[in-house]
C-alpha cells in the first residue's frame, strides 16, 4: 500500500498495443491542407448537461483569473460527444456521451459511491443519451481526447467490436488519482477491444508535440496535447464546411479559452496543459477560419 501511495497507479489494465492506422506528420503537412475544405462530415452532440466546481475546470490560481477576481462556483457544463462520418472510413466518435446505463444505476456500471460524488453524477441530466446519438450507426472506431469518466461514460452503449483510440501513455500513466477511478475506469472497458495508441513522432517544425494523420489522406489529425492527462489529445477535422479544432479538455472553457487559462484541479501538469493550450490558439490564430469546440462549454 505505501509503494502504491508513493508512486500510484495506471489509470486502468486494459490491454493497449500500437494503432493499426494513422501516419505521424509535421505541423506544416496539416497546416498547408486544413484551410481546405474536407470530406468529413462532424456533428456535435450534447449528450447531456451537467455542473461542476468551477475550481476543477478552471485554474483559479491563474494571474488572469486572480485579476479578474474569478472565485469557486458550480460551473454548468455540458458532456459532448462528436460524430464524425468519413465517406470511405466510415463512422467514428471523439468521446462518448453518456449511457442511460450509466445513470440509471452507477453502480453497477462500476461507479462506487466515492466516484459518483467526486463527480456529482446526481448533477448529469441527458439530452441524448450515447445509445440514442449512434441509433443505428455502426461505428468504426472512438476516438478519445482522454481517458476521464466523463468522457467514457457513453461505452456501456458502444459494441464489443468497435477499435479504440487513445493518446500515447494515456491508460499507462501512473499517478495517485488513478487509484480512485481504477476499478470504474476497468469495468467501463471490460470486454472491449484493447487501445491503441497513436504512433506521435516530434514534430519537425516543433509546433506541436506530435501529430499524427489519421486515415492517411489529411482530413482529420490527432494532435498530442499532454497535460491535462498524459495522452490528450486534440484533433483537427477538414469537414464539408471547413476546419474544426477539438480541443478536449486542454481548454473546457469559454472563459479559459479567452483568456488562456488551464484547467484547475482535474488537469495533472498544469504548465504542460498550458503550454499545449497556447500552441492550439496559436495555431487558431494562425488559421482563424477553424472553429474550435472546447472540452464542455461552448
């Protein structure tokens, strides 16, 4: 028990290899394809509403935050889930929702009393649970931004079969927290397909930490954000109406994103997710035109 304490533990057993598709690519590879149009079509869900301490969502020690005098509150939230429909790939989402399964009974969905106050779960109201967003979609694969149970509550409605996705070190990271969220984060994942992890290399013009170029062609890059967890992840979607930026929880936020401001008590290294953070709205200011959709607000 103290060797647990003194080091933590992986966030979950789930079996992980390396992922069977994506390529790993410079900033200036993505750059010069994402102010044109793509073929991915993406909408984006609010699966359900939700509130949390302010404080876990935004760093109130922050100097911006302190000068604005931004102090602890219960924050509205939403949980979202992306569905994003490649015409030769297939289907995909980027997070989960949440199941109706989840809600209706957390604890059988691996969720012990502690997990469900930690996270206010009494506070979750859906919108569109994560069974009613696929209807009768077949999904080729979920894509995560990270592996937090907010994020991967929609899996009880996800099928067996369907690959998943996750950031480099995401699910094999040790830390204490992970002690917490093990058993729900293992049951959640029980019985599905094993990670796979993006194959991020530097990136040549260091802008980025890695990317990596999905399905080969340049309509959708995931981008290596770590900080908030050890493999977040962003991804840029070329869609029918142009560029999307899903930024996950390295910005949840309209305020962070305003004023460059990371998330509290729910993001590991704080500087890291800053940093991260300041090289998306880089790259935004750089290509405007990209519409960015944060981590849970607007």
């Amino acid at each position: 028990m103290f060797i647990l304490l003194l080091h933590g533990c992986a966030l979950t057993h789930h079996p992980v290899e390396k992922a069977a598709i994506g390529k790993p690519c410079s900033s200036a590879e993505m750059e010069r394809l994402i102010d044109q149009p793509g073929p991915i079509t993406l909408e984006t869900i609010n699966s359900a509403d939700w509130s949390a301490p302010l404080s876990g969502l935004l760093n109130l020690n922050s100097p911006a935050a302190v000068q604005a005098g931004v102090t602890d509150r219960d924050e509205p939230v939403h949980i979202y889930a992306h569905l994003l429909k490649h015409p030769q790939y297939g289907n995909y989402l980027v997070d989960t929702g949440v199941s109706r399964k989840v809600l209706n009974d957390p604890g059988k969905a691996g969720l012990n009393w502690i997990v469900q106050k930690a996270m206010h779960i009494d506070k979750m109201h859906i919108n569109k649970s994560t069974g009613e967003i696929l209807h009768d979609t077949k999904l080729s694969g979920v894509f995560f931004s990270h592996l937090h149970l907010d994020h991967i509550i929609g899996m009880p409605d996800i099928a067996n079969d369907v690959p998943l996705y996750i950031g480099a070190s995401e699910s094999t990271h040790t830390t204490f927290k992970h002690m917490f969220v093990q058993g729900a984060t293992d049951q959640l994942f029980q019985d599905k397909q094993p990670f796979q992890e993006w194959p991020f290399q530097p990136d040549s013009q260091h802008r980025f930490e890695g990317i990596v170029d999905v399905f080969g062609d340049g309509s959708l890059f995931a981008i290596s954000v770590s900080g908030h967890t050890a493999g977040s992840t962003a991804y840029l979607v070329r869609t029918t109406h142009g560029p999307v930026l899903l930024a996950g929880d390295t910005c949840i936020t309209r305020w962070g994103w305003d004023h460059t401001v990371e998330p509290g008590d729910f993001t590991e290294d704080h500087a890291h997710n800053l940093q991260n953070l300041k090289r998306l709205k880089d790259l935004v200011a750089r290509h405007p035109q990209i519409d960015v959709r944060l981590g849970h607000q607007p």
